[in-house]
RNA sequence: GGCGCAUUCGUCUAGCGGCCCAGGACGCGUCCCUCUCAAGGACGAGAUCACGGGUUCGAAUCCCGUAUGCGCUACCA
C-alpha cells in the first residue's frame, strides 16, 4: 500500500454533511496522505430536484473543519476538472452514446407511469421488480414512431442476460453477482443529467481514479459500474466498500436518529480533533489498544487492511468521554481561544461585552477539566459573571447544619474575610481551615456553605480556586446577600 | 419476494488454528484521593465468540447449513 493513490469524494449537494460520508472521506484523505497520493473533491450535482442551496459550502466546511485538505476540486482546480458533474454533462452524453452505437446500450421510451404499474404488478406477482426490457431491443421504425411521439427517451444499459459479474473488494473480498439478476438499468436520464452509474464510471475512469472508497450500500451496484467499464474498455479502479455508521436501532444513520451534519459536532463544542479521532476508530483500529492518536500518527499508521466489516453504532457517550480528553490536552491559552465565541454566544445577555479576557483566563484552568463540550463552558463559568447568582436559599444549608449555625458560620466567616489584604488561594486555605476547626465544623461544612453562597452552586471548582478568581470584593457582597436570604428565611 | 453483505461483553473493538475457559476502551458498580463536582488511581460485574453441523490432535479463527440483522432492488445518490 505504498504506490500513491487518487482517490476522490464525491458528494452530492443534496444535504448536510452527515457523519457517515465524512467518515468515508476521512479514509480516502488518509489513504492518499498516507501514500502521498492525491485527495479529490468532486461535486456529484446531477440529481437537479433534490439539489439543495448551500449544501456545498457546508461540505465544504465540514471537511475544512476536519482538516481534509483537498488536492483537486471546485474551488481549487486541477488537471481533470470541471469538478462539477453538471459541467461535464458532453462526457456522458458521449459515453452513453457510444454504448448504444457498440450496442451495449438502447434508447427506452417507456413512460413513469408505465414503469411505476410493472412495478406494482411484478411486485403483487412476487417476482423481483426490475424493468422488463420492452425496449431492449425496438426495431428502427418503432423508434422512429416514438421519436416522432416527441417521447425524450432514457438511455439504458443492456445488461448481459447471463453470466457473472464478479470483483474482489479490498474489504469484503471476492463477490459475486449473477447478471441475470441485474435489470437493464437507467444511464442517461431525460433532462440529459447522467445517473450516479454513469457519470461516477465516466469520471472515475477520466480522473484516474485508483480507488473508489464508497460505503457499503454501494456493493449492490458494483457490478453495473463494472460492466460499464467493460463495455467502455476501461480499466476499473480498486474497490473499497466501508461499513456503514449506524443508528441506535442498528438501521443505517440517517436524520432520525441523529445522523446530525458534521459541522453540528462543531457547534456543539467538540473539537476537530476529537471527531477525527473518533471517526476514523469507527470501522477502523490500529490495534487491541490505542484508542487516541494524533492526526499525524493516523496518516503514518492508517491502512485499508484494518477497516472492519461490520457496521457500527455510533456511540455518543464515547465521543463525549473522548472530547473530554481532547479538551483536557489543549494548552490553557488554546482552550481560552476555543471557547471564547461558545462564551459569547453562551453567556446570558446581561453579561457585559466585550467579555474580559484576563478575567476569563484566570477561572478557565478551573473549567478545562471539567468540560466535556465546548458548549458547556458559559454553564461551568457563569457564576463567575452573573451580578448575583440566583439559587434557592435551602441550599445555604448543609444536611447537618441549622439556619443559625449556618448564619453564624457565614457571619464569622465574612469578618475574617474582610480582614484579608492578600486575597489568593493558599491565604485563604489558610484561613478557612483553621476556623472550620474554631467554629467546630467539618471542612466540607463551612466550605459548602461559603460555596453556594459564593457561586450559587453545590458543585463547583475548588473553593479557595474559586474565590480568588472572584476576588474578595465579589465574595464578600455575594456573602453578604447569602446572609440577607437567610435572615429572611428566619423572619 | 430476489440479490448481496454481516454476526466477539450494552456500545466501539483486538483476535487472521494452539499464546484466548477471549484482551483493550466507553459506559456501569465499589473503593482510594478529596471542601463539592470533575480529573486521576485501584478493583469488579459484563461475551456459552448468533445457532447447528463438519474439517483438524486442536477452531472465536477454515468449510457447509440455519437464523437474525442490515443494505440494494428509482429517470436518488
């Protein structure tokens, strides 16, 4: 697996880019970055109808966010383009005709409706449905009587009646298909647009594609694309079918289950390079062991050999845990940075803007091992923002405390803190320890009470962290309101 | 219905004839650490390797069959 290959993704702008096909993209980039091979975007737009708006550059994005770098494409160029198959159309106008002048191909006039009743009928009759070849093989006058009908034909492929169509798959190994169970299917369309089977075979064989790394799904239809080639004389590519990312009902992913688009991951706080990580260990593993690996170490190790065959559940609370990892990994200053717009946007308005910097760089190494998403963060940190954190004065409580003790608690403890001229965290573990011990309490007593009075919160970063990031100014006016909550509550 | 593919802990997987009465990870449980929450550490529960036949001295690993699941079966990709 060392000679370069050229290996394409080939999307069609029809949605959102959902994980299963960035999945797939993934293996193409890194079998060409591990072969030093190339890496081509193109653009499969030829299904007019369900052609959808921005579809492309969210593609686009998606693989950007990844890092998938593109050799040859759209928007980058290169030797084989146009990259749109809608720019192409003359190629497979010209392949398909040709197939009909070799004969390997045939004009069909049979209406929808027509094909829609056979359908019907050969299902109710429990024959497989298949089109049933009326014009296979149409004398010339009854062409002519249809052209003249103004009927715009299909160009279908004339399947051989017998024999087997067989291929080796670098994944799934030999299979075998008879071609009698293969119906004459559609090449050409009439709005002039190619189906997936040709255009894919036409531009496959034009960009000198090596390998064609495509889900599984597509086994079925391996064989057409390999008689194609056949009839066209063309030398086909190596096939490498993947299994399919799956949804908890074990059912191919889709948007029911949360086949979110990839760049949805991104919104929801999840690093590029956890999803890559993750992605790639979806069908694929290096050994019985390493689950994290470097970008770089992926395109040294990856091999078509150790993808699996069998589909996989995408499993979220792994990919949470994983992120989690990630996070944790990336330097103090980068995770400021990353999270800054999740603050932004996840900070309640009344949240002064712009945020400060400094202030945020000091409270986020209390965050950075505790969040598992990005999106999390404004969560873990608002207190540390908000004017007064609003919380249920019960709270204030501890299960082995009274009101009054813990008024008096709270009192003595806003008197020593006052008296603080140097407001950090050892000065305070200082201070806060011994009076636990003075005011005959538990350490996690006072401290539980000095916490949610301070955050609002029973869960929380450390406290002498915590209050020292506030400041003493912020402690003592939140200490001060705790205890006004807990004189109303005794009144 | 036809054709194709698959089948190892709940999930992701290792395993390519003896090292496996099956290893790792997530999740889960217990414990340790500890001011709470995390993180970290230790331990544990969890798979008769879908089932049934072969082949072999020996099978999760090879072969056949069955079952189940999934995919395809469009002028979608």
């Amino acid at each position: 697996m060392t000679a370069p290959v050229r290996v394409r993704f080939a999307p069609s702008p029809t949605g959102r880019p959902q994980v299963g096909n960035i999945r797939t993209a993934m293996f193409d980039w890194l079998l060409a970055r591990h072969t030093g091979g190339s890496f081509i975007l193109r653009i499969e737009d030829t299904d007019v109808a369900r052609t959808e708006p921005g579809a492309l550059e969210a593609i686009m994005d998606g693989l950007r966010w990844l890092g998938l770098d593109w050799d040859e494409g759209p928007d980058v160029g290169g030797d084989y383009g146009p990259y749109f198959q809608s720019q192409r159309l003359e190629l497979y106008k010209e392949a398909a005709e040709r197939l009909v002048k070799q004969g390997d191909a045939y004009y069909c006039y049979c209406s929808p409706e027509r094909l829609e009743v056979m359908r019907k009928e050969q299902v109710a009759r429990k024959q497989p449905p298949g089109y049933d070849r009326r014009c296979r093989d149409l004398s010339p006058q009854e062409r002519a009587r249809k052209e003249a009908e103004g009927i715009v034909p299909v160009a279908r492929f004339k399947v051989p009646l017998e024999g087997q169509t067989r291929f080796k798959d670098l994944i799934y190994g030999d299979v075998v298909f008879e071609n009698s169970t293969i119906d004459d299917f559609v090449m050409l369309k009439s709005d002039g647009y190619p189906t997936y089977h040709l255009a894919n075979v036409v531009d496959d064989h034009a960009m000198k594609i090596s390998h064609v790394i495509r889900g599984e799904e597509w086994i079925s239809s391996t064989p057409r694309h390999l008689l194609m080639y056949r009839a066209l004389g063309y030398e086909p590519p190596r096939y490498v079918h993947t299994p399919m990312i799956l949804g908890p009902d074990r059912a191919k992913l889709s948007k029911r289950h949360g086949d979110v688009s990839i760049l949805e991951y991104c919104h929801q706080g999840y690093l590029p390079e956890t999803m890559f990580n993750f992605l790639v260990l979806i069908g694929w593993s290096l050994d019985d062991k390493t689950e994290i690996l470097t970008r770089q170490q992926l395109i040294e190790s990856f091999s078509l050999e150790r993808i699996g065959k069998t589909g996989a559940i995408f499993n979220k609370e792994k990919l949470d845990w994983m992120n989690g990892v990630y996070i944790r990994s990336l330097s103090l200053e980068d995770f400021v940075q990353r999270s800054l717009p999740f603050l932004e946007k996840g900070l309640p308005a009344a949240v002064k803007r712009p945020l400060d910097i400094d202030y945020i760089r000091r409270m986020m190494p209390l965050v950075q091992e505790r969040a598992k998403t990005l999106v999390e963060v404004p969560q873990l940190v608002e207190f540390f923002f908000v004017d007064q954190p609003d919380y249920n004065t019960e709270l204030l409580i501890d299960k082995k405390m009274t009101l009054e003790s813990t008024i008096k608690t709270l009192e003595v403890s806003r008197q020593r803190l006052q008296l603080m001229e140097v407001f950090d965290e050892a000065l305070l573990e200082n201070l806060l320890r011994p009076l636990a011990e003075e005011l005959g309490l538990k350490a996690g007593q006072l401290f539980g009470a000095l916490r949610t009075a301070v955050t609002g919160r029973t869960a929380t970063p450390p406290l002498f962290q915590t209050m020292a990031v506030l400041g003493k100014e912020r402690c003592l006016k939140r200490i001060n309101a705790a205890l006004e909550k807990l004189h109303q509550l005794s009144s």
